[in-house]
C-alpha cells in the first residue's frame, strides 16, 4: 500500500469512489472509543449539528447530550461498551448554535484484529425531531380527546402538523385545516367522505393503511404508518401519521384520531442515500477498480473481488490473514512505500501514484493506487491495474527516443559511416564543423578525408563503439581544424551514425572559469585578512593561510573547529548567542576577543555575511592588536597633552591675569602719562594671550573627546533669536551690517554657549576677511532633519588651494595674516559641530565671496 506519488492524474473510478465513501450519507457516521470519544465523524454533522468534523473529534458524544438525557444515557446508551449489538436509542443532543435536535442512533461495537476485545463503537445517527414532534403532538391531542369528545378541542394548529379524527360508522374524517392541506384540500374543506379520503391514498399503500387501521382497532396495536398521497397536479406526498383509538364503555371501537406530517424531503433523502449506497456498492464491484481496507502496520483487512482477482488470492486467505501489502510490495519499493505511509498519516490521503505488487504465484503487476484515511490507523485504497498499459508506454518512449535522437542529430551535427568506415550522410552542421562540402565527403572513407584523425581519439573511441556494439560519449580537441567537439556514437548493424556539436566556446569559458579560480584562490591564499567559511553547523569548512597564522593553529586543526574554541573561555556562550544573531540578521560586523592556541589574546574586527553560498558563511577577520595599542597609546598621549595643556593654561592664566591687571590699574592712575600707550599694548596684547590660551586648552580637550559641554533641550526658534543678536552685536562692533533671514523649527539637544560660539566665530570670520564695511548675511532653515546654519559674505573669497587647510590648527592664509589673530577659530568652531554630531562646511568662489555653513541634526519628533 500508499508508496510515493509518481505525479499522474487520480483515475475518474478512483474519484468517484473516494466521493462516494465520504460525501453521500445524509445521516452522521461516527468512530467512538469505549468512553463515548468521538474518533470520526462524516460530514453530515455539518448539516444535523452545524460542527465541523474536527470540532468533534477527541470530545465525548456525552459533553453534547441535553442534562435531562445525561443520567438515564449513561446507562442506557449505546456508545456504552456492555449493550449487545445491534442497539438503537433516542435523546436529544445540542447543536453548535445551542438548540436541541433528537437523535436516533443504531451503533455495533467493533471487535480487534484476532481477538474478542472490543475496541470501539461505529454509530449511525440521524434526525428524528419530526418525528419526536409528532408524537408529542398525538400525546397532547390524546390527552385533549379524554378530556372532551368534541374534535375541535383536540385540533392542533401547528406548523405542518395536520390532525384527522376518522368515524369509523360513518367513514368521515374530520381533518384540520393544516391536513386538509397537507392532502391537496381546500384549508376550509373539514370533513373528508370515506371514498374522498380512500381514493387520495395511491393504490399502491391502500393495502397498507387498511391493515394499520384494522390492526389498531382489533387490539390497539398503535397507529403508525408512513404512505403516499394523490395530489391534484400528479406529484406524490409522503405523510408519516400516528393514531389511536377511542373506544365506548363495551370497548366498542367509535373513532381513530391521529395527527399527520410531510415527510416528502426525507423521503427523498432517504431514496437518494439508497441510490448513493447503490452506486458505491456497484463502484465497488466494479471488475476493473481494486478496493482494499489496510491498516499502516501491512494488514489487509477487506478487499473486493477485483483485487483478489488481480492478485491471484482468494477471500478465504483473505480471511486468514494472509494477505499484506508490506508482504505483497517487492523490496526495492518499500522506502516509497514507507514515505507513502507518512503521507497518509499528515494528510490523511494519498496523492494517485503506481508500484508494483507481487502476486499469489510470484508474477509482478504495476498498478495505480489512491488512499484515503479512515481513522488513525486503517484507510481505503482504490488501485487500478495499469500493467498492460505500462508496457506500452514503454513501448512507445522507446519509440519516442529513436525520433528524439533522430532529432537532435539534424539539430546537431551529425553523419554516418557504413561498415567500411565511408560517408553515408551528413547535414549542414556537421558541413559547417568539419568545413567540408557533403559532396565532397559522401561515399569517401573517414580516415581518407581526415588522415590527422588516425590514431586520434576519435580513431580510439569510434573503433570502440563498433567493436563493441556500445554507444560512446566524449569530448576531444581536434587540431587540425582548431576545435573542440562533443561527440555521441551509435553502432548499428549498418556501421556507425555520430552526431557532435561545437564547445569551443564552451571549453574556453570553462577554461576561463578555472583561471578566475585560481586567481581567487591565490587572493584568497595570499591576502593579509583571515577568510573562514563555516557551514550551519558553526564548523569551518574552508580557512586561508591568515586564518591560520592569526589563531596559531594548522589547517587541518583548524578545519571542523568552530568559534568559540578560538575565544575566552567566559565569553564562549556570548560568541554563540552571536552566532545565531548573525544568522537571522545575514549580515554583522564588529570586533571581537580571539584566544589563540598559544593562549594569547589578540583582538580581530571581523566583517561577516551569511549564506554566500548556500548553507556557507563567510567571516573576513583582521588583527587589529597593535592598532588598538597605538589607540590606547595615542589615547593616553592626548589625555597627558590635555593634562599638560591644563597645567599650563593654569599656570598662565595667573600671571596673565596680574600683568593685565597691573596695566589697566596704570592706565587708570596715570592717564596722559608717557606710558600710556605702552600700557594699553600690554592690556590688548594679554587679552589675546588669554583667549589664546582657552582656544587651546578647547582643542586640547577636544582630542581627548573631553570637551565639557551642558547639552540641553532647546528650541530652534529660541537659539535663532540668541545667535542673531549676538550676531549683531559683533558685526556692528566690527564696523559692518549684518543681514538674517532665519526660519526653521524643531529641538536640538545642544549646548547653546557653544553653538553660539562656534558661529560667532564665522561672523567674526566674514567681518574680518569679507568686503570692508559690506553687509554680512546670516541665514537659517530646516533641510533633511538637520538644522542648516549660514554664513555669507561678498568678499574677495578663500583660494581652491587653500580650502582644504583652513580648517587646520594655526593655519592662516596669506590674506589673512594681515589682520590679527591665532588661526584657531575655525578649527574651535569644527571641533564643535563633530561633538555635536554634526559639520562645518565652506563654499567660495574668488571674487564673489564665501558661506560657511554649520550643520547640526534636529531631535525627532515623538
């Protein structure tokens, strides 16, 4: 049974019965353990309790039975494992929307394979609630009637239920107007003579109710009939009546009263389960269609006649036990059919597909099967023979190949030889390769046309196939026409056909191909980076020659290793859980701790991409050690310089405080005194000194990323306003105007003081190298997230070749070392937008002025 699917189309017979067996029963089948657990359940549930199947399988048939029907079930059920077989009962079960229907279930408990243990309960159910209806409807109209004589007080109007009360005396029935309807009458018609009501039951059940009236009235055998009525347009209507008897004081027999319903739809239900029952038994017995009932483990438990027909068994063997698939399947196809088999058990089915089973005497067929699943074990398995039809396809695909190589000799180059090695054929291909003329080459030998073959490999391999009878395959160079050919030879009785195609092509792209490799594997050999290549397992696979050197480690130790042998030992589970980060990611880069085989520790920045190749991870490492040694020494070099820096400036700071002091303190005593010139140099001259010293002791801070800066929330619209008065304050003082145009919005997270500093210091700039007296623009604007502060001037501009400079600590152009000053300001003013995380940028033209703009990123907004 089940083997693996070879892809065809399901038969029309195979579909027909798997719809059958699943689609055609209108009352619920159901599989049930000994507790009452739903194991299976047919489709029908959907129309009688609005579930799915697989919302009741695994739940017990009790969880769904109305509480008043719970205990008297418990005991009386036929789900329960001590009822004889068969057993049929009746109560009422909820449906998924919360009502109530009643059910009427036949169940048969169902034995194990070769024991007396029964293993489970198959039920049939179906909806009796009309029926239920009716014979609530006659108990109440019986009740009524005890009461009273009188027929209107036992009428009931209700729905489709229609009640008579027949005088036996006089042979009138009095019906309601919903029977009245029921039989054809006009609702107002109220009375139905004895012939009217005899002639409206078709001949065929007249029999039938005489005998139920004359049973009921002899011995009070209940009333309960299903028959048929003449309507007046020539349709049938099936009625389902109970009845009773009311008897005088003698127990003389004086009316049969009784209620009656339309039954016609589940009579037709009915009619048609029956058809579909038919069909599936004649699908079944159809000769041609095999059927057999298997459980996973290799049992077959039924089968029909046409399989054991085809597979030479009898049903008395098949009784016996003697029949399995795992028995009947040829070794060479079990794995397909073990895969089959967990197919089945996933998907509940399998997909049409062909195997070969062997036969009571040995003989081999192929067949093609479909599966489906009954339960969790046991399925149904429809298997057409296709044996005969196997062997004439294989008879026309070796039809099919001798056209196929017929065709890809014309597409190809192609000729023939006879017997004697002579041209038979050739087409224009092969006039093209071996740039010859047919004409010239038919009815000549080969090793006559083409002497620089003899001996060749095309010599070796052509004699081979002839001598012997086998085809050949190869590719050879052939020099004298500077080609390389693909050949394919076929002996035949007649000589030798060849068909071959130009490589040449192909041959050099391959040649190619191997020289880019061995180019790559030389730049992967001698590159100064460890390349390692680890498959999904962590394990490296391919390493170069610095991978080596840089763990300490030989090639063949180092293949198979993985990661974490070649790190600490405490950060081993963080080289790990890295590991599974970089493969969900694909990508990572970074730096990391290597311990090398000696025990050093070295330090790699690593560049990694994952699936490269397939199922490869590529992983690029550099030692940067000593890289990371010069940083931290550089680190400290500049913390000592700032320290130094420090100490000077301090140092400074005091007597330049003293030496000014002292002069302002002259200058205020002795105004108009010879001096006084000197002393105000003095005062001028310490006060650079003194800016001079903080811009350093800035820089000096700035190298050692210790600039101390109050960064705070701010508004655009605040610092704007800040810097353009101070702004102006400084362009008046340098005896010029200044001009803004500021607009922007948002928050930087900044230090105010030293932004403003830094664009005082390009105001300052403008105002000292700019047009004398010229106006200077200050600007402003939001441009992609970042806050775009500008300024402008007219005058003669920066040169191209000092614009890379100017930045540079100390430097002045030739320009500007006619004004005064330490050519430190924009270096102070760059240093302040990077520790901003932002830039200072210059555009000049010579002769038409220069922007400097200072960008700094604004603060998303939440």
């Amino acid at each position: 049974m089940t083997p693996q699917s070879y892809g065809r189309q399901p038969s029309h017979e195979g579909e027909e019965l798997y719809r059958l067996l699943t689609e055609t029963s209108t009352d619920m089948i159901s599989r049930h353990t000994s507790e009452g657990v739903y194991t299976y359940v047919s489709p029908a549930c959907r129309s009688l309790l609005g579930y799915e199947p697989e919302e009741l399988v695994g739940h017990s048939a009790y969880e769904f039975f109305h509480p008043d029907d719970l205990e008297h079930s418990s005991t009386t059920h036929s789900l329960m494992p001590h009822h004889h077989d068969p057993n049929t009962v009746s109560y009422r079960i909820r449906r998924k929307d919360g009502s109530y229907i009643w059910f009427e279930t036949s169940s048969r408990r169902v034995r194990g394979p070769g024991t007396d243990e029964y293993i489970e309960t198959i039920a049939v159910s179906r909806d009796i609630t009309d029926r239920k209806r009716v014979d609530v409807e006659l108990r109440e109209s019986q009740e009524a009637l005890g009461k009273s004589e009188q027929f209107h007080r036992f009428a009931v109007e209700a729905g489709r239920i229609g009640t008579w009360d027949l005088d036996l005396r006089t042979e009138e029935c009095l019906v309601s107007p919903e029977m009245a309807e029921l039989m054809g009458f006009s609702r107002d018609q109220a009375t139905v003579p004895g012939p009217q009501w005899r002639e409206s039951i078709i001949p065929e059940d007249r029999t039938l109710m005489a005998s139920a009236l004359a049973a009921s009235i002899e011995n009070d055998t209940p009333f309960d009939l299903e028959f048929r009525i003449a309507l007046k347009d020539g349709r049938e209507r099936w009625l389902y009546s109970r009845a009773g008897v009311t008897r005088d004081a003698s127990g003389k027999a004086l009316r049969v009263h009784g209620a009656s319903i339309d039954v016609t739809e589940r009579k037709r239900a009915e009619e048609n389960l029956r058809e579909s029952e038919g069909r599936l038994r004649r699908a079944i017995e159809i000769e041609t269609v095999g059927v057999i009932f298997f459980t996973t483990n290799g049992r077959i438990t039924d089968a029909n006649d046409a399989f054991l027909l085809m597979s030479g068994y009898s049903r008395e063997e098949l009784a016996e036990g003697l029949l399995r698939w795992d028995e009947m399947t040829p070794p060479e196809w079990m794995p397909q059919s073990v895969k089959a088999i967990e197919e089945f058990r996933l998907t509940g089915r399998t997909i049409p597909y062909e195997k070969e089973y062997v036969r009571k005497d040995g003989s081999r067929w192929r067949a093609l099967f479909a599966a489906t699943r009954l339960d969790e074990e046991e399925g149904v398995e429809f298997i057409i023979d296709i044996t005969e039809r196997k062997r004439a396809e294989e008879a026309l695909q070796e039809a099919s190949e001798r056209i196929t190589n017929v065709l890809e000799r014309i597409t190809d180059a192609f000729f023939a030889v006879d017997s004697r090695w002579r041209f038979t054929y050739l087409n224009r291909q092969a006039e093209r390769i071996l740039q010859r003329r047919r004409e010239e080459l038919l009815g000549q030998s080969l090793w006559q046309e083409f002497p620089d073959a003899v001996g060749s490999r095309f010599y070796e391999k052509y004699h081979e196939a002839v001598e012997s009878g086998t085809s050949v395959h190869f590719e050879e160079f052939y020099e004298a026409l500077n080609h390389w050919v693909e050949v394919h030879a076929y002996p035949s009785g007649e000589g030798l056909t060849v068909y071959f195609r130009d490589v040449t092509e192909r041959k050099r792209a391959r040649e190619a191909l191997h020289e880019s490799e061995q180019r790559l594997r030389a730049v992967f050999d001698s590159t100064l980076d460890a390349i390692l290549i680890a498959n999904d397992d962590r394990e490296y696979t391919e390493v170069n020659p610095a991978a080596c050197r840089l763990l300490g480690v030989a090639r063949k130790d180092l293949l198979g290793s993985r990661l974490e042998d070649f790190v600490p030992e405490a950060e081993k589970e963080t080289a790990r859980e890295g590991w599974r980060e970089f493969l969900e990611k694909g990508r990572m880069e970074g730096e990391f701790r290597l311990r090398r085989t000696d025990g050093a520790i070295r330090i790699a920045e690593f560049r990694a991409k994952a699936d490269f190749l397939p199922g490869r991870h590529l992983s690029v490492l550099r030692d940067i050690t000593e890289r990371k040694r010069a940083d931290e020494a550089i680190a400290e070099v500049l913390r000592a310089r700032t320290e130094f820096m420090a100490n000077v400036s301090h140092e400074l700071r005091t007597p330049l405080t003293v030496i000014r002091g002292n002069a302002e303190v002259g200058l205020e005593l002795g105004r108009e005194c010879v001096h006084e010139e000197i002393l105000e140099e003095i005062v001028r001259e310490s006060g650079s000194m003194s800016r001079m010293v903080e811009d350093l002791l800035f820089l000096a801070r700035s190298d050692s990323d210790s600039i101390p800066l109050d960064k705070q929330m701010v508004s655009v619209a605040w610092l704007l306003a800040k810097l353009a008065q101070r702004a102006g304050a400084l362009a008046r003082k340098r005896g010029t105007s200044l001009q803004t145009t500021l607009s922007g919005e948002g928050r930087l997270r900044c230090d105010a003081q030293s932004i403003e500093q830094a664009v005082l210091v390009l105001v300052d700039n403008a105002a000292k190298y700019g047009m004398p007296g010229g106006p200077i623009t200050l600007s402003s604007s939001n441009h992609q997230r970042e806050l775009v502060i500008e300024v402008t001037d007219r005058g003669p501009g920066i040169p191209p070749e000092e614009l890379p400079q100017i930045f540079e600590r100390f430097y002045r152009g030739e320009k500007s070392s006619r004004e005064p000053g330490s050519g430190l300001g924009l270096a102070i003013a760059k240093s302040i937008a990077e520790a901003h995380d932002g830039s200072v940028e210059t555009e000049s033209r010579p002769g038409e002025g220069t922007r400097m703009s200072l960008r700094l990123p604004l603060v998303n907004s939440l």
